[in-house]
C-alpha cells in the first residue's frame, strides 16, 4: 500500500470493477422501475375519472331501487311485485340506461389500453420486448398475453348480444307475481286442486296445479307444473306421483318424477319402496338413455335448491318430487327456473363433468340460434352454467331447443 494508503493491485482493480458494474446495473434498474412507476401513476390518474364516473352512474342506477347494474356492467331490473306493463316500461329504461353505461364502460376501457400502452412504451428503452402477434413462440410465454375481458364487450357485437342475453334470462327466472287459488267442485264443493301461478318478469309463467284426490286407482294425487313462455307456448311439464300397490310391479309403492320437453323429450325418475332409484331419458324418435348416477344427487335437484327449482326430495338421498312446500320459498323478486331447468342444470353439470366444458356449449349451440362464442361468453361472465342453459332456452325453441340439447347429449344415435 503506497504512501496515499489507497489500495492497489490486481484485486482491487476486479473489486472495483465489479462495484461499478453493480453502480451501473443498479442505476439502470433504478431507472427502469422509476420510469414503470411514473407509468403507472399516470396511467391511474388516466383511469380514474372515467372509473369514478362509471362507479357514480351505477350507483344512480342501484339508488333508484328499481334497476341495478351487476358485475357484467348489465344494467337489470330490481326483483319487486310490478305488472307486465311495469316491467315493459322498466326494461326500456334499462335498455337506455344501458347505452350510458356502455358509454362510460368504454371510457374505461380506452383508459385503461392507453395506460397499458404508456406502460409497455416506458419500458421497452429498459430491455422489455412486448410479444410478437406473427411469433406464436413469443406469445407461449407466461403473462406475455393481455387478459381476455372479464365482461362482455359493449363495443362488439356478440358483447351486446351476450349483455341482452344475461337481461332477458334475469328477467326469465325473476318472478314478479305469484297467485294462488283452490279449485271446488261446482256441484259438490269438494276440493279439486291448489293451483299456484308464478308470473316473471318476461311475460312466462309456471302453473302448478296440486290434486286434492287420485284422479286413477293406481297412484295417488298428482302433482303438476306447466311451464309457458311469454306467447304461452308450453316449455315444459313436470309431474310427481306416488303409486300404490295396484299399480304394475314395475313402479309398485313407487315415487315417479317425469319432465317433459316441449320436444318430446321425456326424463322420467323412479324411486322404489327398497330405497332403488333409476332415471331415463326417451327422446321423440325412440332414442333412449339411463340418467347419469351422479345426476341423483346433484344439488341443482334436491332441497338446497328447492327456491329455484320447485322441487323438494322426498327422503335424504330421494329422488327430487315436486311439492307445495317447495313454492314456500318462491317469494316475489326471488329467483325461479322450475323443475325443468333444474333437471337441466344438473345434466349440465354432469355432461360437463364427463365430455368438457366446450362439448357442452357446441351441444347447446347446436340447439339454438346462438352462437356458441355468446353463449361461453354468458356461461363464464359470472352466472355460471345456469345461466348458459337458462340462456340457451331464452334464445330459441324454448323447451324444444332444451329438449333437443338433452337428447344430442346424453341419447346414442
């Protein structure tokens, strides 16, 4: 060490050579997350106002008490007893609002892609190389992709389709009235039959008519919903019965649920006295099948799900039947599919289980007028399934097109 007392040598001129490439790196790094940072607080204050304006016009909507905007940015009509001309005038007015909030759901939108583009401008002088649309190599790696939309896209056409889809199958299974009344005899006076009308929101109903006295010696009183659509066109009917012992051995002492599709389609479920239980599914032309095991169980058609469905299991582990305690449940605004859509939902579950989310949406496209992008748009926007088979029968054919689902998919040709 010289008179200066400075070090010298091999090994301190590696040391600090190595000190002023780490300088260097960590200056550079410095200034690569201060240029990302002040990205991203301009690209907050970019977001912000038309956030905040967004956020402000649903509230407006929801303080209205009679619309609500839901997660999909759809603006929906507030579950409350109205009448059918109530809700034609409401539906215009979620139809208007819907525009306005379109509008700011695109403000929002275009906020947020220039943010991502002054975000990724900012650090490409820094070493960052965006993924290369024409490399499909570049475009494998993890996080390279900008996310898909999480809500339908305003500015698209099948996002608008899907947005008039999650309306209309709200205001299907939305019940807006319910009556009750009891049927006599005009001769005798003798009770006939309780019938409970479920009016919803779009104009269909479902009429269940429960039978005071056996209408056949070999069973007892039935039980029985129709289920129209808004033209009064026939959806659906579900029927529930106990035989007895002077009915054929086959269904002896047995609880039969059958539910039949406008098409025909017939799915038919069977408890026997020994705690057996079996299921089938006819289609119009004879083709045939045995309901899935794990059907039986499925919550969409036991008692957890009786709001929804109207049905009510007889036993623990019974088979689904329908019941006037199940409608206890069924209150005005609440939701309310019926014992088809139920039956529908857990099939829906059980093929998707078996053959894939995506079979399960091309056999319901192939049963509609949509497209099966629309309706894996509004299966995954947050309904869920429910909401794709709900939507599948809202579109087109009603029962028919459910009818025409189940059987593609669960009856070998």
């Amino acid at each position: 060490m010289p008179d200066t007392k400075a070090w010298s040598g091999d090994a301190h001129t590696a040391a600090t050579s190595m000190f002023d490439r780490a300088q260097k790196q960590t200056g550079a790094f410095s200034t690569y997350a201060t240029a990302v940072g002040e990205a991203l607080i301009s690209g907050a204050g970019t977001i912000a106002p038309p956030r905040t304006a967004l956020l402000n016009k649903a509230d407006q909507i929801d303080m209205s008490g009679q619309l609500r905007v839901n997660e999909q940015w759809v603006v929906l009509i507030a579950g409350a007893q109205m009448t059918i001309e109530q809700v034609a005038a409401l539906e215009r007015r979620a139809q208007a609002e819907q525009v306005i909030v379109n509008g700011l759901l695109t403000a929002v939108g275009s906020a947020d892609d220039t943010a991502a583009a002054a975000l990724t401008d900012a650090a490409q002088p820094h070493g960052f190389v965006p993924p290369n649309p024409l490399d499909p190599g570049s475009l494998m790696i993890p996080g390279s992709q900008r996310p898909g939309d999480e809500v339908p896209d305003p500015l698209s056409p099948l996002g608008a389709i899907q947005q008039g889809l999650i309306r209309d199958t709200e205001m299907s299974q939305t019940v807006r009235e319910t009556t009750t009344e009891k049927r006599y005899d005009p001769m005798t006076g003798e009770e006939l039959a309780t019938v409970t009308t479920i009016y919803m929101q779009d104009g269909s109903k479902h009429v269940r008519t429960a039978n005071a006295n056996a209408q056949f010696s070999d069973r007892g009183p039935a039980t029985t919903e129709i289920h129209y659509d808004k033209d009064g066109n026939e959806i659906s009917k579900s029927t529930s019965v106990t035989f007895n012992e002077f009915a054929h051995h086959s269904i002896a002492n047995a609880d039969v649920t059958t539910i039949q599709m406008a098409d025909g389609t017939i799915t038919t479920l069977i408890e026997r006295p020994d705690g057996s239980r079996t299921g089938t599914i006819r289609t119009p032309d004879g083709r045939q099948a045995d309901v899935p095991v794990q059907l039986l169980s499925n919550p969409a058609l036991m008692t957890i799900d009786a709001g929804i469905t109207g049905l009510g299991a007889q036993a623990e582990h019974g088979i689904p039947m329908l019941s006037q305690e199940a409608l206890e449940h069924v209150k005005t605004g609440a939701k309310y599919g019926g014992p088809a859509f139920g039956l529908a939902t857990a099939l829906w579950d059980v093929a998707v289980a078996d053959t894939g989310f995506q079979k399960c949406v091309a056999a319901a496209e192939g049963a509609t007028s949509l497209t099966a992008g629309a309706l894996a748009g509004v299966a995954t926007s947050g309904g869920g399934p429910v909401t794709a088979v709900l939507a599948a029968t809202v579109a087109a054919g009603g029962g028919k097109a459910l009818g025409n689902w189940i059987g593609n998919t669960f009856c070998p040709r």
